[in-house]
C-alpha cells in the first residue's frame, strides 16, 4: 500500500472488463474512494467505491477521470463529459482506446481539462486481479498534448505497475494496425492451422502446435525476422507446392491466407537481401 495518495478523487466513467481491472489498480491511489459511474448500476456495485450518482457529479468530485468505454461510445461519453465539465475546470481525463488519440477528446479540452489517451497494449477478459497482474511490466500507449498531461499519465502508468511509450497523436492509427496485426491475425491463423491438423486426424491440435509456436514467437521477439526458419528460407518449392496441393484438396479456407503470409515472407526476404527465386513464387501462386 502507499503511503501518500497521488491524487485527491479517481473517477472511472464505464464498468466493463477494462474500467474494472483500473478501479481495482488504482484504488490505493485515491485519497478518497474510488467514484464510479455506469449505465448499468447493477455493474458499478461490484467495483467497490462510490457511485456517482450522475456524470456531472463525477465532472464535480474527481480530479482524475477514466473514461473505460467501448470505442464507439467514446464520442458520445466525451461529449455528455463535456457538457457538465465545471467552469474553469482542470482536471485530469484519459481514456483507454487503442485506436483513439486525442481528437476523442477535444470537447472536454476545449473547456480546460488536460487529457491523454492511455491504452494498455494487453487483452483483457474480465479477470481483473490477474489482469492487474499482467499490469505489471506491461507497456501502456501515451498521447498526450502538453508536459503537465504527460507526467500525470506517465504517473498514471507506474501506479498500475506499467511503462509508458510515448506514441504521436498522427501514429495512433499505425499503432493500432500493428497491435491488431500481431493478435488478432495470430488467432485467425492459428484456428485455421488447428482446423488443418483436424482435418489430418489429429486430435488435439493446440497441444500439438504449442511447443512449436511458443517457441516461434520467443524467437521472433527477441530476434525479429531473423528468427525465420522453414521451406521459405530454404527456398525449397517443391515443399511449398505440396502444401498448396494439400490445402487445394482438404482445406481450400485456408489456403488464402497461406498464400497471403508466404508472399509476404518471401517480399521480406526480397527486402532483406536475400531475394527468393521465381519457382519459389510460382509454387505459391499455384
């Protein structure tokens, strides 16, 4: 526990999985109770600390704000926020979007507050006290517009066991695409590996694959693509071409995004210097 409370009120605006991992982190940095506020009041009692018993009263009481709402609510959130936002008033408002910087929220800027856009680049799934575990050395997306913004949120960040990475207000989208890129399209390629191993008879294809794929995904963290290994580095077409044919006969649904991720190996390869062969190329366009 600390000794010294960083901040006087913390407000969360939403009760979903996110707003209740950050009520649990930041509840030993607010002086007085946490104060939340939530459509659903049913949601907001298993969060611990106040209700608020309206957005102008969250605006009113805290010093600090998190706005934990889904990313198409955000604008609308901000707006209501704004609405109410006391005269001359500065406090703190972040919200925890990904793909949004501060465009968000410029409504509650324009009336004084100082904000941030804190996006914590980990998945979350309603576990709170593990998630805040996962908190832990976990990287967390700053955006912010002036210094006295930034330090708050960097502080933000350490009080939840994070790092900050200071990401541009024009790099947000980019960021985002990345992190999208690197999870989202890593369960929609494992699935269709799985449903292939199906299809092969084997029955438990997470426990077939889980060596090998933790394995690759260690490596390519700590070595990027030089962790590559297989029949593309090799060059070896006549590999590739069974796999083609394979999937062509068995598993036709995937064999889309086979091809997709082998082309954009072998243009990487072609970047790198180390240029693939045409029969390579033939072999996977078929």
């Amino acid at each position: 526990m600390t000794q010294t409370p960083r901040f006087h009120r913390i407000g969360i605006l939403g009760t979903g999985r996110v707003a209740r991992a950050l009520a649990l982190g930041l509840t030993e940095w607010s002086e007085l109770p946490l104060m939340v506020w939530g459509r659903l009041r049913e949601h907001v009692g298993r969060m611990g600390g106040e209700e608020a018993q309206s957005v102008a009263q969250l605006a009113e009481d805290c010093d600090v704000i998190a706005l934990a709402v889904s990313d198409d609510a955000l604008n609308s959130v901000t707006a209501e926020l704004a609405a109410v936002w006391p005269e001359n008033g500065a406090g703190f408002v972040f919200h925890v979007s990904g793909r949004s910087g501060l465009a968000s929220l410029e409504p509650l800027a324009l009336r004084g507050a100082r904000t941030a856009a804190i996006h914590p680049a980990m998945t979350f799934t309603g576990d709170a006290p593990a998630e805040l575990r996962r908190m832990a050395g976990a990287r967390f997306a700053v955006t912010t517009a002036e210094r006295d913004a930034a330090a708050i949120a960097h502080r933000l960040v350490a009080a939840l066991g994070g790092v900050a990475v200071d990401i541009a207000e024009a790099q947000r989208p980019l960021y985002h695409a990345a992190l999208c890129h690197a999870a989202n399209h890593l369960v929609t390629l494992m699935a269709g590996s799985m449903d292939a191993l199906a299809f092969a008879g084997v029955d438990d294809g997470a426990a077939l694959l889980a060596p090998l794929v933790r394995a690759a995904l260690d490596n390519s963290l700590a070595m990027g693509f030089d962790a590559l290994s297989g029949p593309l580095l090799r060059g070896d077409g006549e590999t590739i071409g069974g796999h083609i044919t394979a999937l062509e006969r068995d598993c036709p649904e995937m064999l889309p995004a086979y091809r997709a991720m082998a082309r954009a190996t072998l243009d990487k390869l072609e970047r790198v210097g180390a240029p693939p062969s045409v029969k390579l190329r033939r072999a996977i366009d078929g």
